[in-house]
C-alpha cells in the first residue's frame, strides 16, 4: 500500500555537509569540488533511475548551459556562500508510490519538483531512485531526491537567499507567515499531488500528511529504531536497544486492546476522555517532527540505507535532525 513520506534536511558546512558531494552520491556522478579539492566519485551506483536538474519556469529557455551542469550548478553553489557554517543546500525526500509504474511516479515528481521551483525560484537536482538490492530490503521503496540550492537562481547566477532560507523576523518584515507555513504547505501538496496521480491511475489508495491523531486514528506509533540499532540488524547482528523497543510497542499495543475489551465489555457510551482523544485535533510542529521521524525509520527498516557508500554520508538519509 502506498505510504506518505516526505522529508527535509539541510546541508550545511558547521555539520562537514558538501553540496558537491549530496549531488555526486544523488546522481551516481564522479564531480570533483572546487572548494576543497576533493573529487566525489559515485559513478558505480545502479539504482538512479532518472537524474535531471530542473529551473523555474521563466528560466528553462533563457540559456543557462552552467545550471544545466551538475558539477557547475553545485559548485557555483559552493562558492556563493562565504560563511564557514553557511547552509549550502536543502533536500526533499519522497517516497514514490510503488502502485504507479515508471512513468507515472516520474511524471508525479517531475511536476512536484516543478511547484518548488517555481514557488521558491531555486535549482532543482532531481534523482529517481530503485529499491536497493539488498537483503532484507522492500522492493517497493521507490523514492526521489529533490536537492534544491540555498540562494534564488537568475540569469545572473545565484543570487539572494530563497524565502525558506529567512528567519522569522525577516519574513516578518516582508509581510510572510513563519517558515513553519512552508513546511506545512509543502507536506500538504506532496499528499494532494500524490492522491492526484493515484486517483488518474485508477489506483483506490490513498495517502495523509496529517499526524494519527489529526486522522483520527487510535493506534500505538512504530517504535523508533535508532539508526545504529537498524545498521546492526540489517548487518546480521542482535541489538538489545531495538528488542526493548519493540518489546515496549508489543506491550503498548496489548493495553491498548485490554483497555478496548474492557470498554466493550462494560457497554454503553465511550468514556468522555476516549470521545475527546478521538476529536481531530490541528498538527503542531512538534507532531509533525514526530510523524515525520516514525515515517522516515519506518522507510529506513525496509531500505538499505544509501549512507553505506561513503562514510561523509552517514547521516544523509536522515532527514530528520
């Protein structure tokens, strides 16, 4: 079934974070960075299905051959930014739904990635990935990398600052809601263009943004299996933090059950409190931060995790730090 997932980090100099290096592994693509002298070569990943780096729509036919370019593209970003914890890049992470064939989940990304270009006037390096071959790995993890640069780009170059990249009394003063709104907009138009294209294929599934509580959903979250926990299972060992955890969920999952049959078994109308934790309630960041972890672990226990290639990338996939 079709999963809502999607996600943004930020790469930034302070963490040892390479624009240059995120669009090598991303693409598959040996680029060498300017800046540090350092050549990142990925050229033998075989899961990129489609790479290509997408302009607002007012530039596509305006001639700029260097953003065209990823080796010119992610070093001009580099160099834009003099900072020695400048932000250099940001990405979006999207599961793409596994009942839609190529075509379709291609044509469904390419338009999102499109809106985001056109609603921040950033470069776009788009990256299709396959499910990787690995033991244990869900065949159906078909996902896209949306990396996106810093600063607004133009005919001049890289120029201002996106809107994203502004802080709350700077959007303030230009007349902008806090940045959380964008996050909010964004997660919201993922579910709505995905549903879209399900719907046109005549697929019955559909997908949510909002957090279980804001569904209505009364059920334990997955358990959140930490990333060194995971690397350990997925590598053949035993890991006693993800067992505790999982034991945790099981026996959160059992009182929930014992408390429904003890409901039942009493009769008549639900206790107020139950009413009241049914009522749909509006998200808050934190409950977005939260359902964005539980999804992305869950995406991460049926994956391979890409960092493997290279240890710089660790923590690449980890979107939500």
């Amino acid at each position: 079934m079709a999963v809502y997932f999607l996600n943004l980090k930020t790469f930034g100099r302070s963490g040892g974070s390479s624009a240059v290096s995120a669009a090598a592994y991303r693409a598959g693509e040996r680029i060498r960075d300017e800046r540090t002298g350092r050549v990142h070569d990925h050229t033998g990943r075989r899961d990129v299905l489609h790479k290509e780096i997408m302009l607002p729509s007012h530039l596509e036919d305006s001639g700029l051959s260097w953003a065209n370019e990823r080796s010119d593209l992610w070093n001009a970003a580099e160099r834009a930014e003099t900072r020695k914890n400048a932000r250099v890049a940001r990405e979006y992470l999207v599961a793409l739904p596994a009942e839609l064939d190529h075509d379709q989940r291609l044509a469904l990304v390419r338009g999102f990635s499109r809106e985001l270009t056109d609603r921040y006037r950033f470069a776009l390096d788009l990256a299709v990935h396959a499910p990787r071959d690995f033991p244990g790995s869900d065949p159906r993890n078909f996902h896209a990398h949306l990396l996106a640069t810093t600063r607004e780009i133009t005919a001049d170059g890289l120029t201002s600052k996106t809107m994203l990249e502004l802080n709350d009394a700077n959007r303030r003063d230009r007349g902008l809601p806090p940045v959380i709104h964008e996050l909010l907009y964004v997660r919201e138009r993922w579910a709505a263009v995905t549903n879209e294209a399900l719907r046109d294929a005549h697929v019955a599934v559909r997908v949510d943004h909002r957090s279980l509580a804001a569904q209505g959903i009364d059920r334990e979250p997955y358990p959140q299996i930490p990333r060194a926990a995971f690397e350990m299972e997925r590598h053949g060992y035993r890991s006693a933090q993800a067992e505790r955890l999982r034991a945790e969920f099981a026996m959160r999952v059992q009182e929930r059950l014992q408390a429904a049959r003890e409901r039942a078994t009493e009769g008549g109308p639900l206790l107020e409190r139950d009413q009241e934790s049914r009522v749909r309630r509006p998200q808050t960041l934190q409950e977005i931060r939260r359902q964005a972890r539980e999804d992305w672990l869950r995406l991460k226990r049926e994956s391979s995790g890409e960092s493997s290639a290279a240890q710089e990338h660790a923590n690449d996939e980890d979107l939500s730090r």
